[in-house]
C-alpha cells in the first residue's frame, strides 16, 4: 500500500500539471508548486510510516518545510509579479524554511541566515527560468539537478533523504514528459510556488545531507549541489540563445554537467573498495590462512 | 641453614596467598549480593561493549557493535539496578562503509541523537546470578520501557579494584524507536537482539581502571 501511495506521489504532479495548463490556465503555476511539494511529503513520510507530528526526526521537518513554502508561494502568486516583489518573497520565504530546521550544523544563528540566504539566492535565479520556461527541457534540466543532491545524500549514507529528494526529481521528469506530450498548446510552468519549491528541494535537500554526513565529504560538494538545478541557466548563454533547439540542449547539458561533477566525485564513496550498503554483500576477497 | 627440599616447601607455602589472590573467585564461591551493603559500581568502558544482532535479507544474521559503554551498576541486597549510556557514534560492524550508513538518520542519526541511554527500574531476582531487570530504553528521543535478562557472570578482586561482570540480554522492537528503514519488505529484520556485556570496578585503585 504505502509503495503504491509513493509511485501516485511521483505520478501526481504531472497529472495535476497537465490537468491545471488544460483546465485552469491561470492558476496552474500555484498547483504545480503545491503537487510537487506534495510528492516531496508523500514520499518522505511513506519512508517514516506516517510517524507522529511533530517530528521526532529532524530530518522530516524537510518535507513540512517544502510544503510550506509551497503554500507562502501560491500565496504569493499575484502578488509577487513585479521583480521587487519576487526578490521580498524569496528572501521571506527563505528565512522562514531557515527558521524551521532544527538540524545539527544549522542551529546557530549564523548558519540559519546563511542556509535562508542560499535558498533565497537559489530562488531568485532559478525563479525567470521557471516562470517563463514550461518546455521538456526545462523540466528535464530541473529534474537533473536534483539528481545531484540525491546522489550526494546516497553516498553520505542517508538513503531515506537519498529516496525523497529522487522522489522529486522523477515528478519533474514526468512533468516534462506531460509537457512535451501537451506542447505546443500548452506550457507547463512552474510558476512562483513550483520554482520555490524546487529551490528548496535543492538547497534544504543538499543542507540535509551535510548537517547528518558523517563521511566527511568536503562542504563545496554539497554547495555544488545545490546549485545543479542553476545550471538550466547555460541556455541562457548568447551563445546558444539563438536557436531554440540549442537552447534546451544546452540548457539540459548545464544541469547535467554540475549533477556529472558531483556524481564524479561521489563515486568513490558509492563504490568503495569494501561493499558499504545495509544491502550489500560482503565479498571481499579474503587473504588464505598462513 | 636450610636444605635445598626445605627452601621449595617454604616458597611454595610462601606463595599460596598470592596465587589464591590472583585467581579469579568462582561466583559460587563469592559472598552472595544480598549479603552485602548497597554498593556503585563504575562501568570500565575498555572492557564494556553492546552487540546487537539482525536478520539481513531474511537470511543471516548480522551483528554489529558498540565500543563505548558507560555509565554504573548498583547492587543492592538482591536488587541490582543499571544506568547505562551507549555512544552511538561508536558503532562498528567491520565496514567503513556500512559504519557510515549505521549512523546516518537511516538507523541511529548520532548527530541528532548522540547518545542512547537505559535506566533500571524495577529488578527480580529469578535465580542464583540471574535477574529480570525493567528500566527504560531511550534510542533516537524515543524512551520505551524494555524488560532484560541480566545475569551476574563474575566477581573478583585481581590487584585492579574489585571488579563485578554482568551480561544482558534483551530484544527492542526497532520501528518503535523510529529506526526503520528495511522494515518494509523485510529487508532488515524488525527485531533486534541486544546483548550488552558489562564490567565494572568498585574502588579501584589509582590509576588502575
């Protein structure tokens, strides 16, 4: 039951996507952002067995955290339109998920404004290409970059966060498969909440990682990560702006690049000399007895 | 003075004290607990560990372990009673790898949870050196009460403070305490079987723990 509560969280999004661009032209952007951040929820709390609230697990308030800024930003919809008001939503909205996580590295002032500083950040870059990008490879770039946070939580050891952050990931793939089946008719944006949301993903999910890892992956990987999902900025480029084709292929070959980079360096804590998982057999070869 | 067979006798009568000394009292033989006043005991952590062991796959059982043990025993007539705290940053199961992955949020998350703790309540004494011990298991902020079979397996005094060995043994239902990842399928088993080996040492002196 709870598998399948899980494959209609990953499914979901494309569907309220697809249903929304179709039916609810104007306020499809708001329920893209809430389904995604729903597909976060559902499979973060799958993993936990629908524990209590509050969290007895820090790293639960994860998905609460994604839900609310969903919420702030489909609030915010309307009336973030103009660039200023954008920015105030961003910088709000990313103290406020700052404030609410109660992990180990994060606890100190200090580090609170800075992880709310880097969501703001990731937001506000990441917000013109969501609001204006609805194509496959738009979703598709997106959908990449989170592969690198999720991997790089796979090889800190935390296969659970590892599992909700893909979660997410496979939900923009499928939004990008509605929308190459949809197009040109209809665009699938993500809209204000939706980009917000896959900010944070991004950001929180790779902040997760670091605050639990106890491998001691250097810190500018976990940045790296984050930043994944910027990468879809390379279509941006005056090089490849020119063609529309160039444009999502470079757009895809950006996030791919910084996920590549991080998957690279995370490779040999995947593949260690010795098998390292819960799962994994232990079939090192043994020297004979003397 | 003295012929050469007179000088064996008196050095090995000579030397009978120090041999009785140093060899470990069987618990037969030692003053019952119940004989004795109330007495702490300071757990030797060097000499302590807690094994817990799991089914992995629904096949084999795997065991791991965790090196740093504290905390004191009490003994008391024929009460015993245990407070004991587990690092759970020491966990170790022979893998780097698998270490990592053990103390991740996925089983113990020491960051967030850096100590697991078990605090005697209530004890039975159910035979000669054996006792049915409830207290209170706190693992990942979560306290259940847990019930252990501890038996008492030695008691000496060999130059390094008097020392008290207990073993115990009990069985905690892993998803209660939120650690449950591999719980679903059955990958990793639901039941874990916790033995903890403890060694404690009363006045011990200077230096000598």
């Amino acid at each position: 039951m709870e598998q399948h509560l899980f494959l209609i969280a990953v499914l979901l999004p494309a569907a309220v996507a697809t249903c929304a661009a179709v039916l609810l032209r104007r306020t499809a952007p708001r329920l893209v952002g809430v389904a995604l951040a729903a597909a976060c929820v559902t499979s973060a709390r799958v993993q936990d067995h629908f524990g209590g609230l509050p969290p007895t697990n820090g790293w639960m308030w994860l998905p609460l955290v994604v839900l609310l800024v969903a919420v702030l930003g489909a609030a915010a919809g309307d009336g973030a339109t103009g660039r200023q008001g954008r920015g105030i939503a961003c910088v709000v909205i990313g103290l406020v998920a700052a404030l609410l996580l109660p992990w180990p590295e994060w606890r100190a002032a200090e580090s609170r404004l800075l992880l709310g500083a880097a969501i703001a950040a990731c937001s506000a870059l990441l917000l013109p290409l969501g609001m204006h990008r609805g194509n496959f490879s738009w979703w598709c770039a997106v959908s990449l970059g989170l592969v690198a946070p999720s991997v790089l939580a796979l090889a800190t050891g935390f296969a659970k966060l590892a599992i909700t952050i893909g979660a997410v990931s496979c939900a923009c793939g499928w939004i990008g498969v509605a929308a190459a089946v949809t197009r040109p008719r209809h665009r699938l944006h993500a809209g204000i909440a939706g980009t917000m949301v896959l900010a944070c993903v991004a950001v929180v999910g790779s902040a997760a990682a670091f605050a639990f890892d106890m491998s001691g992956t250097p810190a500018w990987i976990f940045v790296l990560a984050a930043a994944a999902p910027l990468g879809a900025w390379l279509g941006e480029a005056p090089p490849f702006r020119g063609s529309a084709m160039v444009s999502a292929l470079a757009r895809v070959a950006g996030a791919a690049m910084i996920t590549g980079a991080v998957i690279w360096q995370c490779v040999p804590r995947l593949m260690p000399d010795q098998p390292g998982d819960a799962y994994a057999l232990r079939d090192v070869a043994r020297p004979p007895n003397p | 003075m003295f012929c050469k067979p007179c000088l064996i006798v008196l050095a090995a009568a000579a030397s009978i004290p120090f041999f009785a000394a140093a060899r470990p009292t069987p618990i037969s033989a030692v003053e019952p607990v119940s004989a004795r006043a109330a007495e702490t005991w300071k757990i030797d952590s060097v000499h302590s560990m807690a094994l817990f062991r799991v089914q992995h796959l629904g096949a084999g059982m795997f065991w791991g372990r965790f090196d740093d043990v504290q905390g004191s025993i009490t003994t008391n007539g024929d009460q015993v009673g245990f407070d004991v705290m587990i690092d759970p940053a020491s966990v170790s199961s022979g893998n780097d790898g698998l270490n990592g992955h053990l103390m991740s949020p996925d089983f113990f998350s020491v960051k967030e949870f850096p100590q697991m703790t078990f605090k005697s309540g209530t004890s039975e004494k159910i035979g000669s050196n054996m006792w049915k011990v409830t207290g209170d298991l706190t693992m990942r902020g979560v306290t259940k009460p847990v019930t252990a079979m501890i038996e008492m397996t030695g008691r000496a005094d060999m130059g390094k403070g008097e020392r008290v060995g207990f073993e115990a043994t009990f069985t905690v239902d892993r998803a209660e305490f939120g650690v449950t990842y591999g719980v679903d399928k059955g990958a990793i088993g639901k039941d874990v079987r916790v033995i903890v080996g403890l060694e404690a040492v009363g006045k011990a002196p200077e230096g000598k723990i």
